[in-house]
C-alpha cells in the first residue's frame, strides 16, 4: 500500500513536471502572438487622433468570436492638427474588420482664463469689478466642434454675449477643434472642464479604423 502511494505520487509528480515544462515552451509563443495582437490593435486605433499619437493602451486580452479576434477597448492619446490634447477610446476593435464598435473622443480646448468652472457647470468669477458667469455649449459646425458661451449674466442680470465687459469676451469667445476625419454619424456627447479647458466629448457607433 505504501509503496503504491509512492508510485502513484511519483507519477504526479512526474505529470505535473511535464506540464510545467510544455507551459515553458508554449508561453513565450503565446505573448508573442498576443503582442502581435496588441500591436495590430493600436495601430488600427492610432489614426482616430487626427495628429501626433503619445501613446496607446490595449486592456485585457482578446475576445474570439467566429468573425476572428476583438479587443474590449483600446485608449490613443496625443494632439490633434490644431494642438488640442486628444483621448480616444475605442471600444471592441476587431483588427481583422477595421472597426470599432464604439468610440469616444475626449478633445480638450484652448483654455479659458479670468473665469473659474462652478459647481452646477457655469464659469464665474469677477471681471473689472463685476461678476460675470457664463454658461458653455458644445456644437457641430461643419469639419469643426466650437465651444461658445450660450448664456452670459453680469451682476446676476441676463446679457448678450456683446454685452460683457471688455477683460471677459475673450472668454466668451469660440474654441474650436477639428472633427475625426472619415467618420460618419458622429454627434456631442458631453461638456466639462478640463482644468481650465472646455473639454467636449464626441461619440460615434460602428467607426472605421486603421489607416485614413
């Protein structure tokens, strides 16, 4: 009975060891082709910055279905043609397709001095002696997304955007950041600050990627 224990923990042994060793000699092959997927990921994802690529990201591994392999999301970021920081998120890239199945465009713009971002989204703060608050939106013009001043108040009173003091008008006026190029349905997804600038959120589904 011993001896049969011995035999038997030795085969175990034995087994496991060989694994280990198959685990060895496959492993490296297996990064390599994961790199390779990682690789080709990004590259499908780096053209939809529209400028100077920084770095890529590629999160979990590939998604197999019976159309070939898929990636859950990969993160681009860098500078668009007018130097506005740009990250891009593209969610389930299939390289083999040239296509995302969603991505979302983080564009930051050309920052707005002399007024502070509040609480419930307005920009406030004190311009030649007056407060002024202003409040942002986001719309397509053309090739182009421009960021204005919707609303302005001074002292608490309505105003045209005209109106408003002469140190606060440079606040008020339209920033604007070049659209992804190739990309159909695309549309405004949200509105914050990035510090001091307006940072506008676009979306498309069903995006075309790798080389433009």
């Amino acid at each position: 009975m011993g001896t049969g224990r011995r035999v038997n923990a030795g085969r175990v042994a034995a087994f496991a060891a060989g694994l280990a060793v198959v685990g060895y000699l496959i492993a490296p092959l297996l990064l390599a082709g994961n790199s390779a997927s990682e690789a080709a990921a990004a590259a499908e994802v780096r053209p939809l910055v529209g400028g100077d690529v920084s770095g890529v990201r590629v999160e979990g591994l590939p998604g197999v279905d019976s159309a070939g392999s898929w990636f859950e999301l990969v993160e681009a970021s860098g500078v668009d043609g007018m130097g506005n920081p740009v990250r891009v998120l593209a969610r389930q890239v299939d390289p083999g397709r040239h296509r995302a199945e969603d991505v979302s465009w983080f564009v930051s713009l050309p920052a707005v001095t002399g007024l502070r971002p509040a609480p419930d989204g307005r920009l406030s703060g004190e311009v030649d002696g007056v407060r002024v608050d202003l409040v942002l939106g986001a719309r397509i013009e053309g090739n182009q997304v421009v960021v204005v001043a919707e609303n302005a108040s001074v002292a608490g009173d309505p105003v045209a955007i005209d109106a408003l003091p002469e140190g606060a008008r440079a606040a008020a006026a339209p920033r604007r950041a070049p659209l992804p190029s190739g990309v159909s349905g695309l549309g405004v997804r949200g509105l914050d600050m990035d510090g001091e600038r307006p940072r506008v959120e676009l979306g498309a589904g069903g995006v075309v990627t790798g080389v433009r």
